[in-house]
C-alpha cells in the first residue's frame, strides 16, 4: 500500500528543510574563504563579487600551519593506531575467557564514560607536571603526553565497542582454529581479527576523529612547538585584525583528511557500528 500524499510532500519538505540547514553553512564557508578579506568583513553577500584563491596561499604563511598539520597526524594516528591495539587484545580477552573482576572491569570502562573531559584536566596536568619533574621525562608539552591524554578517553569506548562485536563472532571460529594448531593468539590475529575488520575500522575511525579535532586538552597540554590544528587556527585571529577568509579556507583544508577517511571507510563504518549491536 503507498503512503498518502500528505506524508510523502511532509517528507520531502523536511529532507529540504534538514539538507539546506547542513549545506548553508558550508556555502558560506566556501565561499567565504574565496573572497578577500575586505568583502569578508564588509556585508555578506550570497553572490560573491569576486573570487580569488589567495587565501589558501597564506594561511600556509600566516600561521605555521604545515607544521600544526604535521603534529595533528602524528598525534592522531599514534593514538589510533595504540587504541586499536589496546582495544583488540582487552576485547578479546573479555569477550572469550571469564576471569575474577570481569563484571568489574567492564562496568569500569563503560562508566569512564560517563565523566566530563574538563573533569580530568588538571589531573593529568598536575601528574605530568610532577612525572616531569621527578624522572625528567617530558610529557606536559609533548607530543606523547598529548597521545596519552587522548587514550584516557578514546580507549573505554573502543574497548566497550569491541567487546560487543567479539561477542557477534562466533566462538566457533576460535575452537576451530585451535583444532587446526593455532594458539589464542595466532586464533586472534588470523581467524577473529578479519573477521571483526568493521568494527576495528569503526574504533579506528573514532579514536582517530576524537583526536584530530579536540581542542580542551590540546589548549593546554601543548606549546608553540607541539601545538595541532585544532588550537593552531586560533593564530589566524590576532590582536589588531581577524583573517575570516583564511580562517574558513583553512577550516576546510583541515577538514579534508576527516572527511576523506570517512567516505572511502563509510562502508565498513556503518557495518561496525551496528552488528556488535545484534547478537
């Protein structure tokens, strides 16, 4: 039976509705970065007078932002790639053997969620100031103290996620293994990992989001030398003018490794968020 008319008109006027409440705001940042600063400043206007493309010239000299770029992907991917690995070796072990504290360290992890991030910031601003200062090694205003930082809550929900997608595997595959000559840990990589590839990309795909654009932490774990993208685009405002072009040209230009990953992984992205879920 069709649905009325009412119902479908209804649907297309809110899919209209919904698709200019997202696509506006980046026409204006589209087209914001390709004006000069002048008509940026000065009254907007849906028709630019004229377009040009030197703003994605000097953000590149403005701010250091090539160097920022550097420390985001080595920050954001040191911290997914330790997350997955983490995250695959707990899972499984909750997802396979039972042991004393199990029901307790999975109600742990999941309720680390729960928290505020602000909540721990000057904890682990305190610790890595006095870890600093009693073995000398340098995590306040590095690249690893940072890495770290980013685990402390990228890593419960990549293992809580995990668990329940182990969990949709069948056991089946490990006994097998097994029978075959393969030990926990050759079952684990040759046999359970593949098959559990949407649901690894899925955390990676988070861990590696989570990372990349936070600002709080990066605010104030980083320096001049360390600092990401997230807080290096607030050099593009100083104290006698704001650069709004470039500030929007370079907003899209670090958007692009973001967006990039999640089109060419949306497949394996969608099928790990949900078949963890079915059991």
């Amino acid at each position: 039976m069709a649905p009325p008319r009412s119902f479908l008109w209804s649907r297309r006027i809110f899919l209209t509705l919904l698709t200019g409440f997202v696509l506006i705001p980046v026409y204006v940042m589209v087209s914001s970065s390709l004006k000069p600063l002048a008509d940026v400043t000065g009254k907007f206007r849906w028709l630019p007078s004229g377009l040009t493309v030197r703003p994605y010239i000097d953000i590149w000299s403005t701010v250091p932002l090539a160097k920022y770029f550097v420390n985001s992907l080595i920050v954001a991917g040191a911290a997914t790639i330790a997350s997955v690995v983490i995250a695959v070796f707990a899972a499984y072990a909750v997802s396979r053997y039972d042991f004393r504290g199990k029901r307790v360290f999975t109600v742990t992890v999941l309720s680390t969620q729960m928290f505020p991030g602000i909540l721990f910031l000057l904890p682990l601003f305190l610790i890595y100031v006095n870890i600093g200062n009693a073995t000398g090694i340098a995590l306040f205003g590095s690249r690893g103290g940072l890495i770290l930082t980013y685990l402390t809550f990228s890593l419960p929900f990549s293992i809580w996620m995990l668990i329940g997608y182990f969990d949709s595997v069948p056991r089946d595959l490990d006994e097998a293994a097994l029978v075959d000559g393969c030990g926990p840990f050759g079952a684990l990589l040759r046999i359970v990992v593949p098959a559990a590839v949407p649901g690894i990309v899925a955390v990676a795909v988070y861990a590696f989001m989570t990372a990349w654009g936070e600002v709080l932490f990066a605010s104030v774990m980083t320096n001049d030398t360390t600092r990401t993208l997230a807080v290096g685009l607030q050099g593009y405002s100083t104290l006698s003018d704001v650069y709004w072009n470039q500030i929007m040209a370079a907003s899209l230009v670090v958007s692009v490794p973001v967006v990039a990953g999640f089109l060419l992984l949306q497949r394996y992205l969608v099928a790990g968020l949900t078949a963890g879920a079915v059991k």
